[in-house]
C-alpha cells in the first residue's frame, strides 16, 4: 500500500511518506491503490475516510494547526482507578496506540506555557520599550501546533496507528483540568476518558499499599473537578468508574469512540490489588474484541 505523502501549511512540516510522526500534523493513511485485504485494513480505511469527512465540515478557524485533526485519546486518572485497565483495554482496538504516563511530560509543557503567557503579559504591561520590535499579536495557532508536534514527538506513537494519546495520573485537579482544557484545544478532534472510583478509602488504600508515586491530591475534589468537566465538555468526554467496570460499560465507550465495528467480549484487568503488571507493553489480546468491516 502506497501512504499519500501530506503537508501542513508550515513549511517546515512537509512530508513524503507517513514512517514518522512528528514531521507532520495531517494524519492520513490511505490504503491506496489496492483494496483492502482484510477486516483490519477495512476498519483502518473506513475510520480514515469519516475523519476526512468530518474535517471538510469544520471551517478552517475552528482548527488550530490548520489540517491538524488527529485522532486522540487521553486517559485522564488520579490514579488507582482502573486507568491502566483503561489503557489496555483501549489499545486492543485496531489502530491504537496509547501510551503510558511519560513522566507528566504535558504537565512539564503547560507549565512552560503558562509561564510564556505570564511572561509576556507582564512585559507588555510595563511600557512600549520592553516590546520595542515584537510583533503585536502572536500567531497562537503555530504556537498550540508547535505543542502538538511535541507531544507526538514525545509519545512517539507507532507510525501505523491511526489513534494515538495516553494516560496520566498527574492532572492539575486544583485549577480545574486547566491543564486538560489546554490539550485538547491543541488537539481540536481529541476526546478524554475520565477515570474515577466511587470507593474513596479504597482508592486512598491501594496507594497506600503500592509501590508507586502519586501526586497529592483530594480525591472526593477530584471526581467534583471530573463530573463537572464532563458537564462542561459532553460530546468529548466519557466518565468510567471502576465498579461500573463490564464488558457492557467498555462496548458503550466503544460507541462513544465511533468504533462501531469493533465489540468487547471480555475485560482485562491490570494492575490488581495493590499491584502493577509488568509485562503488558506491547501484549495484544485478540480473544477479547471482535471487530468486522460490515459498518
């Protein structure tokens, strides 16, 4: 199959093939000029040509970084909730890849970025001299696709996937997911699944009982600063708690990801107790999902 080579109106994103991510916004991976040859690539074409689809119906300024609609998925925990579960779950679907929580690396890049605005502001306000030869107004939308590329060159996404993302436990849960509004305005066609546990001492025990880090957090807070983000954001977030954990459950959050050839016969199941799985990385298990090209 030949990849459509792809360009981005910067032009230092221009493309000939599709074997790296970071050198290009546009994901486009046609299967082209051959038909498909299986169920797998089916799925693959189809998904790519409903993403074509709902872009030509965006107008342009509604789209930072121009053709910049990638497919994303962010897991979005405080941790001990069944995110790893989550994750797994959501990278047995054809295409995805979903990464693990690279250590709070967009907490390190909304820091800089409010660091930037702070600064800048600040500068602005004192007189026309501490701005003597810069531009007025900068160009925001090169600045959130600058963040995009970093985040796919941090992730480093395998260059077939068709949906990318990952997990985080490490949220700015005080201010309200500021830091989660930021992401998913630099990616305009991304989506949030808001991990949480109704079981609050539960949850408190398992940190306590594992051997990993967690950021301080109020968990009663956090599911608050959760449901009201879903509130505020419907139609791109998808709240799963733990003890709602059920093949039913995962099959309505296919739907809600517009998988809708693909159907869960099974759950798996992470880290349990107070521990972590160790031999996860890369394992599929196709016995649990069932996906068809009939949609």
């Amino acid at each position: 199959h030949e990849a459509v080579a792809c360009h981005h109106i910067a032009a230092s994103c221009v493309m000939r093939d599709l074997s790296c991510w970071s050198l290009c916004l546009i994901r486009l991976w046609l299967l082209l000029p051959a038909a498909a040859e299986s169920d797998v690539e089916a799925i693959f074409l189809q998904k790519e040509l409903r993403i074509l689809d709902a872009r030509s119906q965006l107008p342009s300024e509604d789209m930072p970084c121009q053709d910049s609609c990638l497919p994303t998925v962010w897991v979005v925990s405080a941790g001990r909730s069944g995110s790893t579960t989550l994750l797994e779950m959501l990278n047995q679907i054809p295409g995805y890849d979903i990464m693990g929580e690279n250590q709070n690396m967009w907490g390190s890049l909304f820091n800089l970025f409010e660091q930037r605005e702070a600064m800048v502001a600040r500068y602005r306000s004192l007189s026309e001299y501490m701005t003597y030869r810069q531009s007025l107004k900068r160009n925001m939308s090169e600045l959130r696709c600058a963040y995009q590329l970093r985040v796919l060159g941090e992730i480093n996404p395998d260059s077939q996937a068709r949906v990318v993302g990952f997990k985080e436990i490490r949220w700015d849960f005080s201010r309200s997911l500021d830091d989660l509004k930021l992401l998913m305005e630099v990616f305009p066609c991304s989506v949030a699944l808001l991990s949480y546990r109704r079981n609050l001492k539960a949850e408190a025990q398992s940190r306590q009982d594992s051997l990993g880090a967690f950021p301080d957090s109020n968990l009663r807070r956090d599911n608050e600063v959760m449901r009201k983000f879903h509130k505020e954001m419907p139609q791109r977030t998808f709240m799963i708690a733990l003890e709602d954990f059920s093949v039913d459950l995962f099959n309505q959050m296919l739907r809600f990801l517009k998988e809708d050839s693909c159907q869960y016969t099974d759950i798996l199941h992470d880290n349990a107790g107070s521990g972590y799985t160790h031999d996860w990385f890369g394992t599929r298990h196709f016995d649990i999902i069932h996906c068809n090209s009939s949609s």
